[in-house]
C-alpha cells in the first residue's frame, strides 16, 4: 500500500501494543485494546477498500464481536472498586 496514513496508522498500533504490555491497571488494558483495535479496523477498511469491498462489515463484526463485551467486562469488574 501506498498511502500516506499508512505508516501513522501502523505506528498507532504498535503504540498500543506497546502500551498494552506495559498496562498496570484495567483501563490502561482497555484503552490499550481500543487503540491498537481501531488502528487495525482502519488499515483493515482501506485494505479492503483496496481489493474493492466496503469494509463496514468488518468493523461492525469486530464492534460486536470484541469492543462491547470488552467494556462489559470492564464495566462489570471495575465498577463495583473505588479507584
């Protein structure tokens, strides 16, 4: 691909990459996941814009699939503590 947002994109992702395995604490992890996923999703859609598919059938099967039980756990664990 030659495409200018590319390269930033890929370095977002290794950006929460490398955030996700230096987390600590819960939301470090789910802010991690969320950028390091979104950056995906979007590299995924231009791919597939690309190859001449739409690509919003991947990010709502990836928001279904992942994002909301994601947050629902860390709803269901990290609200019941005071932080």
């Amino acid at each position: 691909m030659h495409r200018p947002e590319f390269e930033p994109l890929l370095v977002l992702s290794a950006t929460g990459m490398a955030l996700f395995g230096a987390a600590n604490d819960l939301i470090t992890i789910f802010v991690a996941l969320e950028i390091l996923s979104i950056a995906l999703y979007v590299l995924a859609g231009i791919a597939a814009v690309a190859n001449g598919d739409d690509g919003k059938r991947r990010r709502v099967a990836g928001l279904l699939g992942s994002d909301l039980p994601e947050l629902q756990g860390v709803l269901a664990t990290g609200a019941p503590f005071d932080t």
